[in-house]
C-alpha cells in the first residue's frame, strides 16, 4: 500500500503501477544490454540418432541484466516482443551465432525466430545478409519458427518462409504437439522438419497413451517425408522410444545442456583432430 502520510494508505490500483513501473526498468535494461551487444547465446547439441554424433546446434539466447540478474528467454522474449525490440535482439543472436558456428565444421546451426520478427517484411533480407557478413553457408543454417503466425497471418508466414527457402536456408516448425499446427499447416510451408514438443516427451513417463500419440506424430511426418527431431530427451528410455518411434535427431539433458561457445568448442573439438 501507498502511505500518503498521516496513516492515510490507498491500496487500490498499486500492484498494476509496480507492475508497470518493473516492467518499463527491465525494458530499459534490455535495451541498454542490446546497445552493448550485450546478448548471449547458449548452444545445444543436436544428436543423430543413427550414429549418437553431434550434427548441429540449437542457438538459445541469454541475457544478464546490468546488475547481474539472469533472465530466461521465457521473460525477456515476450517482453522484447511487445516493446518492439525483438528484430534487433533477434539479429544480435543471428549474428553471435554464426560468428561462433562458423568455427564448427560440418555442424549446422537453428536458431528460433519470433512471429514478430517474420512479420517484418526485411526479415529475409536481414538474415541473408547476415549470412554474407558472416561467410556462412545458407544451407547449413535452420530457422525454427512456431506454429503461431502460420495460423493468424498464413499469407504473410508463407512469404516469409519461401524467401528464406528460396536463400537456401532450411525451415523447421518447433514445439509440434503443443498447439493447433494441423496436417494441412505441415503441407503447406514445405518444412524441412519438424520438432516435437517437450511435452509429448514428459507425457511418456505418466500418460499411458503418450507413446500411440508420440508414434502417431512421428509418424505422420515420416509420412510428409518431414524428418523428425525430438527435444527434451532426459532419459535413456524417452531416447530409445524416440528413436524407435522413428525420430532422427536428438536434443536434451540426456547429451548436453545449452553450454557456451567456448564450452562447447573445448568438449568437441579442441585437440580432436581425429
Ligand atoms: P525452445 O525453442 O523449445 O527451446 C528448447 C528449450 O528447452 C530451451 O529452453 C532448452 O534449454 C530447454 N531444454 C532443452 N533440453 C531440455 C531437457 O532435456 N529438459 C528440459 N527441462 N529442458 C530442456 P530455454 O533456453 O529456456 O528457451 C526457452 C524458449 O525461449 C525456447 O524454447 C524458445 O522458444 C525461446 N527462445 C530462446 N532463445 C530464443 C531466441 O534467440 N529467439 C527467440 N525468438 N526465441 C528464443
Ligand atoms: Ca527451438
Ligand atoms: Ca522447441
Ligand atoms: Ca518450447
């Protein structure tokens, strides 16, 4: 509550303005870290199924604030987005990305863009050039776009995807299972794949009609000639019934966590010239 003093205190309306008052503080501290090009990238394993080698890398960014605090993606994202300072964010992890893959031989590299971000009809052009800058093989790098712009603005979506396709980069449709995405939305775009939702993996453990839903998923991409990755694998046997199901990529604790560039580049490949 507000004391006016005299042990008078208004209680009404408080939490709203604290709420909006923390929130603008934290959009200004987001912008100040994206003025120093203060933006992390975190990168995890992408793991064949087939052979248990590393094949590609997942870019997830990171952000400590000015005073040190750290925020998940699940924060500042949003928070990006609605204040208009996602396309930059969006290009910073772009960039640091490639600068790091780069290094990274015969790995290809996702990296998660926001619906916002495919809206901006330069968003194309940005990441080509980016590419350019960075001397990086369009083939090698995947967008991974949800299924939330595919259904409010498919027209939109669709020119998005084909200028990027049409730049040779791949396109795969992240958090399949968790939303409305239909057989029709998988058809349409021309995904080079798809990723199943963490949740359908969790849901093995204690929904005993998690694994006919998980195989009907896999399935039905396998059927779209759609390859199949499967994210969140914590466990041997959420890894072996993936795999079993027919998924050819891997990603989760189980392998690695999201680590750093350098902590990657030391577990993989330094002194392994093999
Ligand atoms: P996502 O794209 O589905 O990324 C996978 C998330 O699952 C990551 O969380 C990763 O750390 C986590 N994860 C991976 N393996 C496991 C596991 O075995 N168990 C568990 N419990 N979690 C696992 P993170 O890094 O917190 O990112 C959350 C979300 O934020 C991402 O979900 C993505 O939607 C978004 N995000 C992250 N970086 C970016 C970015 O640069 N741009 C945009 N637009 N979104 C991003
Ligand atoms: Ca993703
Ligand atoms: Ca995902
Ligand atoms: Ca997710």
């Amino acid at each position: 509550a507000k004391d006016l003093g005299r042990g008078i205190t208004v209680e009404f309306e408080e939490s709203f303005d604290v709420d909006t008052r923390r929130l603008a503080k934290l959009e200004d501290a987001l912008r100040k870290t994206l003025s120093n090009e203060g933006i992390d990238v975190a990168f995890q394993p992408l793991i064949q199924a087939g052979t248990g080698t590393m094949c590609g890398v997942e870019a997830l960014a990171r952000w400590t604030s000015g005073e040190g605090v750290r925020f998940g993606p699940d924060v500042f994202i949003p928070l990006a987005e609605r204040s208009g300072l996602i396309d930059i964010l969006g290009l910073q992890v772009l960039t640091k990305s490639l600068e790091a893959a780069r290094q990274w031989p015969g790995i290809g590299l996702s990296v998660n863009v926001s619906p916002v971000q495919l809206k901006n009809p330069n968003f194309t052009q940005s990441v080509v050039d980016a590419l350019k800058a960075a001397d990086f093989d369009p083939q090698r790098l995947c967008i991974e776009v949800t299924e939330g712009l595919l259904i409010s603005d498919p027209e939109q979506a669709q020119r998005a995807i084909e200028g990027l396709k049409a730049a040779g980069i791949k396109i795969a449709l992240d958090d399949f299972g968790s939303g409305f995405a239909s057989i029709g939305t998988l058809r349409r775009f021309g995904f080079d794949r798809m990723k199943v939702d963490r949740s359908l993996i969790v849901a093995l453990d204690h929904d005993e009609n998690a694994g006919a839903i998980l195989q009907a998923t896999i399935a039905l991409a396998n059927a779209l000639q759609i390859p199949v990755t499967a994210e969140g694998i914590e466990t041997e046997q959420q890894a072996l019934a993936v795999k079993l199901s027919g998924c050819d990529e891997l990603q989760g604790y189980l392998f690695s966590k999201p680590i750093s560039a350098e902590a990657l580049n030391a577990l993989y490949f330094e002194g392994n010239t093999a």
